[in-house]
C-alpha cells in the first residue's frame, strides 16, 4: 500500500508529542491516526498514477531518510 509512509509519520508525531509532555498534541495525532486509518481503509480502487514522480521512483520526504511509494 503505497499509504505506509503516512502511519509511520503519525506515528513518529505522537510518540514524539507523548515523550515530551506534549498531551494535547498526542490526542490530536491519535485522532488523526485513526482517521487516516479509516479513509485509506474506504479507499477502492488502485493508487492514482499521478501521486508520484514519472519515473516510478519512489520519492523522498523532505527532511527525512523516508520514502513513499
């Protein structure tokens, strides 16, 4: 699921909001978690070809060693 790269970011905000203290944030994130979960879940149908470079190399995130797919 070309998706990944969006819990692993959620995921890396609430551990981060959780680890400094940060409650409010960390209710956010979750609740955003979740609703990524549950709108990528819905989505039917194949990926949209245009969400990624031309080439089909998968592209970088800015400021991080991630890549999405």
């Amino acid at each position: 699921m070309h998706h990944e790269w969006v819990f692993d970011v959620l995921q890396d905000m609430l551990s981060y909001a959780t680890l400094n203290g940060l409650p409010r944030l960390a209710e956010q994130v979750a609740e955003a978690l979740e609703v990524a979960r549950e709108e990528i879940a819905a989505l039917d149908g194949p990926c949209d070809p245009t969400d990624g470079p031309a080439d089909g190399a998968p592209k970088t995130v800015r400021g991080t060693n991630r890549q999405t797919h």
